[in-house]
C-alpha cells in the first residue's frame, strides 16, 4: 500500500488577507513539499499539469526534476499529464529526463484534464477531444516499448523508424491511466494492462468499487497478470493532530475552492453542511487527525481495491507551514498505521484477495 501526496500548486487568493502568492513563490514551495514528503517516508509525490492563472505548475516535470535532485527515495510523477494536447514524444523525453535525475524514480500520469485551456493554447479542436488522448496515448505507449518508433496518426505527423532520447533508466516507464470515474477509461487501462488512478473527490468512494472491478475484469479479458495491477486513488484532505482542528483549519479553503469551481460549473453553493457531510467515515473527504484519516484509507484499500492513495493537499491556497504540517503527520504517522493494518490484513486474506473480480 503505497501513500503519497498530489499538488496541484494552486494560487488562489489566501481567504483571510485576500493576498495572491507569486507563482514563483509556490513553486519553490512545493519542491520544499516534496523534499518534506521524501524525509517522512511518503511513496510519491503528484504535480498537476494546468494552464490557468491560479495554478502554478503547467510543466510538472520541470518542478518534479527540480525536486528530483534533492531527494532520495520517493516516487515522482505528474498527477496528471493532460495527454490529448501535448505531443507525445516531448512528453516521453520529459519524463525520460526526470527519470535520469532521480535514478529511476520518475512515472507519468495520462489523462484528459479537467480543464480544457491548454486545447486553443497548443492549436487542438475540443472536437477531437477523446480521438486525441487515444491517438496520444497509442503513441507514448509505442515510444515506451522501443527507442526506435515508427507510427502514423491521423492528428500529428508519422514518424518513420526515428530514435527517442534520452531512454529511461527504468527498464519500463511507469504510466498510469487518469480517470474520474468514467467507465470507458476503466476499461481501456484495463485492456492495457496500465496502472489506473481514480480522482475519488466526491459522493461514497465505496461506490467507486464495481469500477475497479471492471477495470480487473477488462484485465484479465486482456490476458494481463492479475497480481500486477495498480489501482489508486487522488482524494482530498488534511491531517491535524486533532480531527476538530483538521477540519477547522482546512474549511475556509476548501469552501473557497470549492465554491470558485462551483461557479464556473454550476455546482451547488458549498457550505460547512456540505464539508461536515463529506469528512463523514462513508464519506470523500480525508480531514482529521492521524487515526481518523487512517481508518478511512484502510477502509477504501478494504472495500475499493485501491493499492495507492495520495492526499490531495491544500485545496485553493492554505499557509504553507500548515501544509507541511499535515505531510509530515501523513508520513510519520498515518503511513506507519496504514500500512501495518493492510500488511496484516493482506496476509490474513492472501494478499488482499477477498474482492471477487470473477464474478
């Protein structure tokens, strides 16, 4: 069981002084997040790729290398890649890149994105939305399998048996599959035999339990080893040494945040009643202290099949030594209790295997 964190590296206004943070400023900040993480013991550190204002990273894997070089252990990845307008080999060579620096540890995210800026920005049709990431990810998937490539496509130029620098240290680049829930993207990771990471943001994350299901059976319809897939989960929340004060200190942004987005979306107002619902045991919101926030992970690994779970932390914009506060309690003591309850728990049902996918 893998625990990590996912930035975004936002930079709405701060909802107490209404002050903006640089870019710069928050950039370098979340290298200090991730150096943080590495020193408590965390598995992997997500940065997300958006082309907006009020975020910061539209290059995770410069800000991920730039991390790379100060840590030691954790995994690094994009959280996400938004694949369908990026060129494929670029992002290919990126992660190559990042993966020389950090002696292996790099790993790429694919999904669509849950914005659609970055579309007129690099000269894309929003017609061709789901035609671009398949083409997109066809290709990335080829470059990985062999230093010379030869492809064609319909939307970018055909490469004729052309080399891709600089290679991996890993032997296989890591390359997850992205997904909010749609089922079509369940089924062809599944199909692909490619690790899949769910953004459980809202509702039960226990009914996100037949996805994974289908995801496993798309697998095994594929002929891919069951005992090797990865499912994870990109989940909000925020660890206190008390759950009263976790959730306290995490509410005025996260009802910023969500209310922003809200309207952008047409999304009920958010308020405490709505934050307290979702901090609930059934619930998607991970706020509290260090037992609560393990129980409700150990029960997602239970129930879902999730076998990573990253924190998304801080939603909109928070101070940045409470930020560091809530890693440094995920690593040294909600880590340490999850994955001493799954270890034993795997053992008593062989490896976690009670989940019948067969059926």
């Amino acid at each position: 069981m893998e625990i990590g964190i996912t930035s975004f590296v936002e930079t709405k206004p701060d909802v107490k002084t209404g002050e903006v943070i640089s870019h710069a400023q928050r950039l370098r900040e979340v290298v200090e997040e991730i150096v943080l993480a590495d020193q408590v013991g965390l598995d992997v550190f997500g940065v997300g790729e958006h082309h907006r204002q009020d975020y910061a990273a539209s290059s995770p894997a410069i800000v991920l290398a730039a991390a790379a070089a100060q840590t030691k252990r954790i995994r690094l990845t994009s959280a996400v890649t938004v694949l369908s307008s990026l060129d494929p080999v670029r992002v290919f060579q990126d992660f190559a890149t990042l993966d020389g620096i950090s002696n292996g540890r790099a790993e790429i995210m694919a999904g669509r994105g849950s914005f659609i800026e970055s579309f007129p920005l690099f000269g894309y049709d929003l017609n061709d939305y789901d035609e671009l990431f398949e083409e997109h990810l066809e290709l990335l998937l080829k470059i990985r399998e062999s230093e010379k490539v030869t492809w064609k496509g319909g939307h970018r130029p055909a490469i004729n048996h052309l080399g891709v620098y600089p290679r991996p240290v890993q032997n296989s680049l890591p390359i997850w599959v992205g997904s909010g829930g749609r089922q079509d993207s369940a089924i062809r990771a599944g199909l692909l035999g490619l690790p899949l990471i769910l953004a459980i943001i809202g509702g039960s994350p226990t009914d996100f339990a037949p996805l994974v299901q289908l995801y496993r059976k798309a697998a095994a319809h594929a002929g891919h080893d069951q005992s090797r897939l990865k499912v994870g989960s990109h989940s909000i929340g925020f660890v206190g040494e008390s759950t009263e004060r976790a959730a306290d200190t995490f509410f005025p942004s996260t009802m910023a945040g969500m209310n922003k987005l809200g309207k952008e979306r047409g999304w009920a107002h958010y308020d405490r009643s709505s934050y307290d619902a979702a901090r609930s045991f059934e619930g998607a919101l991970y706020v509290g202290d260090p037992e609560t926030v393990a129980q409700k992970i150990i029960h997602l690994r239970k129930n879902v099949g999730v076998t990573r779970f990253m924190l998304y932390v801080p939603l909109s914009t928070m101070p940045h030594a409470d930020v560091m506060r809530a890693i440094e309690l995920l690593g040294t003591e909600v880590a340490p209790r999850v994955r001493e309850e799954i270890t034993k728990w795997e053992a008593e049902t062989e490896n976690g295997s009670s989940f019948n996918f067969d059926s």
